[in-house]
C-alpha cells in the first residue's frame, strides 16, 4: 500500500495526559450541579468537543438547561481546566511520544496536530512540543466534532499531502472513524477493546517506531 508521508496526531490520550485534567473539571462542575461524575462516565467524554461532552455530563445527571445557560456551565469548566494545564511541563508527555515526533522529524514526514480541543496551542507550548509541528489544526479551526473527518483532512491540506499517504494516531473511536472517513489508516493508542477498528493498535507509542510503521503499513 501507499507509502506514510505524514503523521496526524490527536492530542488528549495520544501525545499528553490531559483526560485526567478535563475529569477532574467536569467532575468538580456535575458536583455544584449536585450529581456524581464517575471516571467511567468520563470515558464517554474521550475526543468528543467541549459542548458535546457538557451535554453528555448534563444527561447522566438528568439535567435540561437552556442554550445561555450551558454557555455559562462550558465557560465555568474551562476556566478551571485551564487553570490546571497552566501548570504543565514537558514531564507530561506521554511515553514514546516525543522519540516518535523527533523520527518523523529526522525521516522527512511531515506532522499535524489534528485535535477537538481549543486549548491546544497552551497545551503544546507549555510541553515544548509546538516546534515538532509542520501544521496545528485544533477546536478553533473546526466546525465539525469528530467523528466527522473535517480535522484530519485539513490536516492532510495544510501539509499537501493526499490522505492515502497519512497516518493518524488516536486514543478514542470516534477519532478512528473520523480517520477512516478521511480515507486514511490509523493507529490506536490504547486498547484493541475499544480501538479495534483501527488499522493497527498499540498499548503507547513506546512501542512503535517510524521504520516499523513503514514496514507494517507496507503491507496493509
Ligand atoms: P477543550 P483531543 C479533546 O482533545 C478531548 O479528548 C476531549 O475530552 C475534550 O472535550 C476536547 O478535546 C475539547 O477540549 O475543552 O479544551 O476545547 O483528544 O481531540 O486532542
Ligand atoms: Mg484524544
């Protein structure tokens, strides 16, 4: 099959640890709204926009609110998400993660950011990631959630690279589908339970390589 040109990447699983940020915001949220908000519920938030996962949280605490008063509940959340990524560092990136970005690099593939969220750019700089990018597209360049494929195919765009040479790398289902939608293979960082239509799934980036990619995709 088609040789790898480019590596889109998600952000939130894939390259930093920042479930555990939007849990604990969501959780303090669903708690002055008087209702629990367990880690399992948070699975159901995992690459999905931050208006979509409010209305997922408002629907396990069987909550009806007005669009006006959403906006509020979604700015009230982030504030404090925002606070809480203020502080990190680059001890956050995820294992693999910056020995893969640093192969692309040094093997001429070219690399996007293709995620939900709109505080990417923070997210990146305060890890010292941003340089590793040849393309960043986030929440403040989409109109669609995904599993709608608009994120990666702009993504594929601002690299001028045809999606049938693109990779992507996602820690959630809908990100894989928004992948193949895009016409592109993917690999799923986690596990084959919930990952298990992507074209190759890995436990972390640890334990890939770019020659062992080209390799297996060679024949995919
Ligand atoms: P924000 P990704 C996603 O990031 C997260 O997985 C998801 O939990 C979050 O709701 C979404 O970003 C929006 O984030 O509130 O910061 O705009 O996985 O697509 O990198
Ligand atoms: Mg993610």
């Amino acid at each position: 099959m088609s040789e790898i040109k480019a590596c889109l990447f998600d952000l939130d699983g894939v390259l930093v640890d920042t479930a555990r940020y939007h849990y604990i915001a969501w959780k303090e949220l669903a708690e002055s709204l008087g209702f629990d908000f367990t880690e399992q519920d948070n699975e159901r938030l995992k690459g999905v926009s931050r208006a979509a996962s409010l209305n997922i949280l408002l629907e396990i605490g069987g909550i009806e609110l007005d669009e006006e008063e959403k906006a509020r509940l979604a700015e009230q959340k982030n504030s404090r998400y925002v606070e809480y990524i203020a502080k990190m560092d680059s001890s956050e990136i995820l294992p693999g993660a910056l020995d893969f970005l640093k192969e692309c690099r040094a093997q001429g593939i070219k690399v996007a950011l293709g995620s939900a969220s709109k505080n990417a750019m923070t997210i990146l700089d305060n890890t010292g990631l941003t340089p590793y990018f040849d393309a960043i597209i986030d929440g403040t360049h989409t109109s669609a959630a995904k599993p709608d494929p608009e994120v990666f195919l702009l993504g594929a765009q601002a690299l001028d690279t045809a999606p049938a040479h693109c990779v992507v790398f996602e820690d959630a289902a809908a990100g894989i589908l928004a992948a193949s939608r895009a016409g592109m293979r993917s690999v799923g960082i986690g596990s084959p339970g919930t990952l298990g239509e992507a074209t190759l799934v890995v436990p972390s980036l640890k334990q890939l390589s770019v020659s062992a990619l080209q390799e297996f995709f060679a024949s995919v």
